[in-house]
C-alpha cells in the first residue's frame, strides 16, 4: 500500500509538472471601452461593426517591462489610455491591453474573451491574439516558468481556433501590404522589440509542428 501511495504521488508530480492552467482575472471592459473599441475599429480599419469581435487568425507574443503582474494588470485596466503614452495617443483613447497576460512563475492569466478585440498591435489588433508576459527587457528577463506557459498557451489556442501566424510584437510591420493589415494610417508605426528574439525563437522551436505560415519578408 505505501509503495502504491510513492508511485501515486511521483506520477501526480509528473504529471503537475507539464499541466497548465488559465485564471480568469478580467480587466474593465464596460460600456465605455466597448465604445472605445468600436470606434478603434471603426476608425484605424474602416471595420463597423456591432460587436469588438474577432476572427484569430495570429497570436502576438509580448512583454510588458513592468517588472510586477500587479502594475501590469493596473496598466491595462482602465478603459482609457493615459497621459503618459502620447506615442499612441493620437491614434485614439482606448487603452492598451491584450488576451492574456503571463506572470513571472508562469501563471497564465485572461484578461478578457480571446475573441474580443484588445488593443496590443498596431494594424492587426482585429485578428490578433497578445499575449503579454510581465516583465522582460533590461534587467529583467523573461523567465523559463513564462517561456513554458507561453509554448503551452501557444498550442491551446491553435487547437481552439485557426491560427496562421505566431510573432514577436517587433515582427509587425513585416505585415504591412499583407492583407490581414488594415492600419490606414501610414504614419502610425512605433518601434519594438518584446519578448526579445531569443524568447520568441525559443517558442517558435518548441512549436514548430503546429506549421504556422512563415512570417512575410
């Protein structure tokens, strides 16, 4: 019996080890950031609609280089960007935020639906899943705990919807004249470099069954 109850628990162990699991935490997403989201939609890519919904069609993997998800999560909760981000400002008031957000020990977190539209990536916000992972840059580096959750995440939702793409957020513009891009300013570019290349290569390796299409040139 006892060594039924060794082997019982080494296999819970095992299997724990590989198991992930997503918490719902969402941000606000009241009347006004619908609103908001609307009219982003409306006016970055000429889409009316009804609803802030999505088709996925890529998942764009991010950091946050706030160093806590408590900060981050702040960061993205209210509907309305604030005053400290006039690189975006211009482009319209609904506050950055993204489908999921991963902590340092790997905790994954959902923010809001994976099909509700979040503002994350410019031109491509209409059919692009964020994820965001706390932290990263200088300092600061995304963890292996974040590295696992993000391969697991990455295959969760390829099995749940039909994704073509997977990139780093500094591999967007590469879309401009794709036709998933539908940013119609031409002047609204900002410059990136999450979750860092290494990071992003990382999880492309581990992935690389999944066949995504590769990433325009």
């Amino acid at each position: 019996m006892k060594v039924i109850k060794i082997l019982a628990l080494v296999v819970c162990l095992t299997s724990c080890s590989v198991t992930r699991t997503i918490v719902d935490k969402p941000i606000t997403f009241d009347d006004e950031r619908r609103i908001l989201t609307l009219e982003y939609m409306q006016d970055r890519y000429g889409l009316v609609k009804e609803s802030p919904n999505i088709i996925p069609k890529m998942i764009v993997l991010h950091w946050t280089v706030i160093p806590t998800f408590e900060k981050s999560f702040n960061a993205f909760d209210s509907p309305t960007l604030p005053n400290s981000r006039p690189d975006i400002n211009a482009a319209g008031t609904l506050n950055v935020s993204s489908q999921f957000m991963v902590d340092r020990d790997g905790t994954i977190y959902r923010l809001m639906p994976e099909t509700t539209m979040a503002r994350h990536v410019i031109g491509l916000n209409h059919c692009a899943i964020g994820v965001e992972n706390v932290g990263g840059d200088t300092g600061q580096p995304l963890t292996k705990a974040q590295l696992k959750s993000n391969i697991w995440l990455v295959r969760y939702l390829a099995e749940k919807y039909d994704i073509e793409y997977l990139i780093g957020h500094y591999e967007y513009s590469k879309f401009e004249n794709h036709p998933l891009w539908l940013e119609q300013d031409e002047g609204y570019r900002t410059q990136k470099t999450d979750p860092g290349n290494d990071f992003m290569q990382n999880v492309r390796n581990a992935v690389k069954d999944l066949n995504f299409k590769p990433i325009p040139e």
